[in-house]
C-alpha cells in the first residue's frame, strides 16, 4: 500500500478514485504517565511515555486506515492528513484519513 500526503504519486498514474478512507483510535492518559509527566516537567525534556503513546495510536490509525483502504480494492491513499481532538478531559481521538485510489 502506497500511503502519500500529496495529491499524487511521482511515476505513477491514478486509474481510479475509490473515495475517502479514515482511521482512528481514541487514547486516554493514566495516571501513572501523568505523575511520571508532572515529574518531567518540572526539570524539562521530552516526555517518552507519551511520545511513545502518540506513536503507537498514529500506527494503529494508520493501520485502520490501510484496512478501510484495501476492503476497497485500492493499492494506494492520496493526500492523508492526520488531525486530532478532545474528546473528554484526558482523552484525545486521532483521525488519520485520505483518498483511497488505484494506481499504475
């Protein structure tokens, strides 16, 4: 599966457009990386708990998103696009979604 934030794909030809495709999860914080945060923020520096978190719910939307995809038959997703936002105290949704396309 080719996966590109551009409108199309440098040496390849879109055939068809098979519509959007999105994938998402919603992650909450627990209290054990918040208290671990609270601590890192006092004396500065990433915060790898929830680094790691964030990359682990990208790579689960994107995975959902390649799923969508391939169950209409494309071999490619144009312009995708990530977006988040809240959707209650402490938990956040991340929406990853494109144009699902076959190429040649």
């Amino acid at each position: 599966m080719i996966l590109v934030t551009s409108d199309n794909i440098p040496g390849k030809t879109i055939k068809t457009v098979l519509g959007l495709v999105k994938g998402n999860t919603i992650r909450s914080r627990n209290i054990g990386r918040d208290v671990m945060a609270a601590f890192k923020n006092m004396v500065g520096g990433e915060i790898t708990d929830y680094t790691k978190m964030m990359a682990e719910a990208r790579e689960q939307a994107i995975d959902r998103l390649i799923e969508e995809a391939e169950q209409k038959g494309a071999n490619a997703v144009v312009a995708m696009r990530f977006t988040t936002t809240s959707v209650m105290q402490a938990a956040a949704e991340l929406l990853v979604y494109g144009t699902a396309v076959i190429c040649e």
